[in-house]
C-alpha cells in the first residue's frame, strides 16, 4: 500500500505540474513582450526590403510598447541569417525578416542548414518588390517584344544584368528567357549598385531589378522600363505595362519578404504579431512610403502567409536548380 499510494501522490504531483505548465504557456504569451524583440534581416542593410522591414517594425515598437530592433545578418544569399533564427528559442524575442532569397531561392543554389516550412513558424507577409526590365536608352529596343527579338538576332550578345547569382532578378530574367525564347546572356554582379551603374554608362544594354532601385533613374529619363513583374502597373510608373499585359502572366512576381519565427512560436504571438503587422502595413503613411517606392502590401494571416510561402517553394524551386545545373554555360563575371 505505501508503494501503491506514493505511486499515486506522484502521479498527482507530476500531473498538477502538468497542468500547471499548460496554464501558464498562454499566460507567458500574455505577458509577451517583457523584452525587446530582435528581427534578423538576413542581407546587407540599404536595400528595397531592409527599408520595407524597418517601416514596419518602427510601427511595432510603438504598438508593442518595447522596441523592436532589426539587425542585419548578410552572407549566404541569407542562408546565415535564416539559420541564425531557425536555432532560436521560440519565445517571440527573435525573429527573421523571412524573404525568397533567403528562404527559398538561397538554399536550393547553395544549400542551407534548415528547412523554410519545417524549422520556421510564418508569422505574416509584408510585402513584395516587384522587378522591372529596364534598358539604356541608348539601347535600340523600344518594347519587350522589340527586345525579345533583337536579342534573337543577336543570339548570345545581348547581356542582362542582375544584383547576383540567384538573386530575384536573375531568375525572373532566367524564366523570362525560357518563357519567351530571347537569346539572352546573363551578367551577375556584386550588388544591384554595381550593376545599376554599368547600365547607367552603357556597359550593358539592360537589367532586371526591383522598381525600387531603378525608380530614381525612370523618373529622370536615365533609364527606359519595358516591362514591369507586379500584378497591376506601378502608381508611379503608369506608361510601363505588366508583364501580364504582354502576355506574359507567368512572370507576375515580386521580391518579397515576411516575418517568421522559429518552429513552435505560440498560437497566441504569431496571432497578436499578425495582426499588428496587417494593421500596420494598412496605415496611410507606411503604406503610401511603400506604394512610393513600387512595393506591394501584403495583407494574408498567418495561414495564408504559410500556404503561400508553400507555394512559392513550389514555384521558384525549380526554376532556382535549372539555373544552378546553367550556371557555368551563358554566364560570366562582370568586369567591373
């Protein structure tokens, strides 16, 4: 009998602890955030998608009443950033400006120590940049459909640049050239600012970038857009037409980021982080300073945000092993 009844006292005991803990998991979440929140962003800061993170993180910070810092962890097409998150503790206080270079292009091209839909808990889309094909002026092309042929007559000697090897634009450039048939050489370089400026002096006839980073030099006539990838013309850009409208539909796409937190974020924090963050993206002034600069508000929960990162593995996948298995046939160094 004393066997049987200490058995059974430590039965209670353990299932009180139990119970206990289950109890107190939600009220944590309540209590959440009782610290400053740490956003990785896995790329160099100065770009299209650091600007868009850092806007509505600002936002955060004041609705959340702590402050929200975003850090940068570049390196690895954003694999080390990505990586970095994935290993966290998931209590909500770091958390990764997710995007499709870091989490789904990157590790197809050079491998990554996570898995994107596995090791990550999606939390909310924030928006995407949408890429643009822009030329010189100088270049003879008027249209995409001017380009696509001057590129077959000229198989090989036409070069489009991109910010790098893997990077958004070189594959929407990738599958623009499958989709349409143009004979196109790709030219990757370091950066979209070392690309931007060789298409600036006419080192190369044309690029893919995010409207973003060839706004400033539409607006001043110093480069042409033939075809934009959003889903509806760009507000400030209303003479360049979607790919869509050319026929191209398949090329309607944007260089997008979200928020993530590693796998096992509460229900209760990815909820509360989802809405802030659609609430914010739905204020005037953050969404007119995104609409400025071309970016496209997301506006899913966090379901929606999940199938949709599902879906965009599906589609870039192979898209990104088709341009690895390429790699060393029709491309080379800048020389610059």
């Amino acid at each position: 009998m004393r066997n049987t009844s200490y058995i059974g006292s430590m039965f209670v005991r353990l299932s009180s602890a139990a119970i206990a803990a289950l109890i107190s998991f939600p009220a944590c979440a309540q209590d959440w955030p009782a610290k400053p929140i740490v956003v990785v962003y896995p790329f160099n800061p100065g770009g299209g998608g650091d600007q868009m993170v850092r806007l509505v993180m600002n936002r955060l910070s004041r609705d959340l009443g702590q402050q929200v810092v975003v850090e940068s962890r570049g390196g690895a097409g954003g694999t080390i950033g990505a990586a970095y998150v994935a290993k966290a503790r998931p209590d909500g206080y770091l958390l990764l400006g997710s995007g499709v270079g870091s989490n789904v292009v990157a590790p197809v091209l050079m491998g990554a120590p996570f898995d994107s839909m596995k090791d990550f808990t999606h939390i909310a889309l924030l928006g995407g940049l949408p890429q643009i094909l822009v030329v010189n002026p100088a270049f003879e092309a008027k249209s995409m459909q001017q380009y696509v042929d001057v590129s077959r007559g000229k198989a090989g000697e036409i070069a489009f640049g991109s910010p790098g090897p893997g990077t958004h634009g070189h594959l929407i450039g990738e599958l623009f050239k499958s989709i349409t048939g143009a004979k196109l050489l790709h030219i990757p370089y370091s950066g979209a600012g070392p690309a931007l400026a060789d298409l600036l002096a006419g080192h190369i006839p044309s690029a893919f970038f995010t409207l973003a980073t060839a706004a400033q030099h539409l607006r001043a006539g110093k480069l042409r857009g033939l075809a934009v990838s959003g889903s509806q013309r760009a507000p400030d850009f209303p003479d360049v037409p979607t790919f869509a409208e050319l026929g191209q539909k398949e090329l309607t796409a944007t260089a997008w980021f979200g928020l993530s937190g590693p796998a096992g974020l509460s229900r209760p924090i990815v909820t509360r982080l989802n809405g802030l963050v659609r609430n914010a993206l739905a204020q005037p002034d953050i969404r007119s300073k995104l609409v400025a600069d071309g970016i496209e508000p997301g506006d899913l929960d966090a379901e929606g945000f999940t199938q949709f990162f599902r879906a965009e593995i599906a589609r870039w996948t192979p898209v990104a092993r088709a341009s690895k298995e390429a790699s060393t046939a029709g491309s080379k160094p800048s020389a610059r």
